[in-house]
C-alpha cells in the first residue's frame, strides 16, 4: 500500500472535518440539521480509522507496530477499538461540557447513536482501504 495516498487522505479529511465543524458552529448546523451530528461522527470514526492504519504503520510500538501490507483480523480489530476508544473520549468531554459548563441535559439515546456512526465510520475506513488503497493483487486480509 502507498502510505502517501493513506497521509494524503488523513490530511484532507481533517482539513474537511475541521471546516465542516467550523461552518456548523457558526451556523448552527448541529441544532437546525438533525442529521449533520452523524456525518460529522461517521466522517470522523472514517478519520481516525484511516489515521490509525497510517499512524501505527510506522510508529515503534510493539503491539501495535505492523507494515501495511501485512493486515490482519488482529489489526482490523485494533483499529475498531482505537475509533471506539476515541469515540468514548469524544463522549466523555460532550458530557463534561454539556452537563457541567452548558447546563444541557446529557442524552443516553444521542451518545449510542454518536458511538455508532464512529464505528461505522471506521468500519467503511476498513473497506476502503482493502479496495481502493491497497493493489487489487494484495487485497487480500490474512484471518488468522
């Protein structure tokens, strides 16, 4: 896998999410448009997913450390739970700064679907790497 395609992705989708949140926070997107608070969480469970694959392809962690072209059930699961991780971070501070600073009530119902198109956001991440990153003739996950 070329790991520039994977960085270039990683950038503009950051670069992408950083003015969507930016044009929703000054037009008051995430109140007036029901569905833009799960865009915003699918886009940014696909960033963190994508970000993951590149990040730890190269950092020197043992248990995380794995060239790209060697992709396993074990790193798909990996880079679940890092975006649920994350997730679970992001709903964490939304709870502090609502209940605590906005005085908004905190909505069990608002976190589950938030948590959930993080996931699906990672798990679209997944196939797209395998198909369009990833040659044709190495897009293969070995399942151990």
């Amino acid at each position: 896998m070329d790991r520039n395609k994977l960085f270039k992705i990683v950038v503009y989708l950051a670069l992408s999410l950083y003015i969507l949140d930016s044009l929703a926070q000054k037009f008051y997107w995430y109140y007036s448009i029901y569905w833009f608070d799960m865009l915003a969480h699918f886009l940014g469970g696909f960033w963190v997913a994508v970000f993951f694959l590149w990040y730890f392809s190269i950092v020197h962690l043992p248990f995380l450390r794995r060239p790209i072209l060697d992709l396993n059930k074990q790193t798909l699961w990996q880079a679940l739970l890092f975006v649920l991780f994350i997730g679970l971070c992001w709903e964490a501070g939304e709870f502090l700064t609502s209940n605590f600073i906005g005085l908004e009530p905190w909505s069990a119902l608002d976190t589950a679907s938030d948590i959930f198109f993080d996931l699906a956001g990672g798990t679209v991440a997944m196939f797209y790497v395998f198909w369009k990153i990833m040659p044709s003739r190495l897009n293969k996950v070995e399942w151990k």
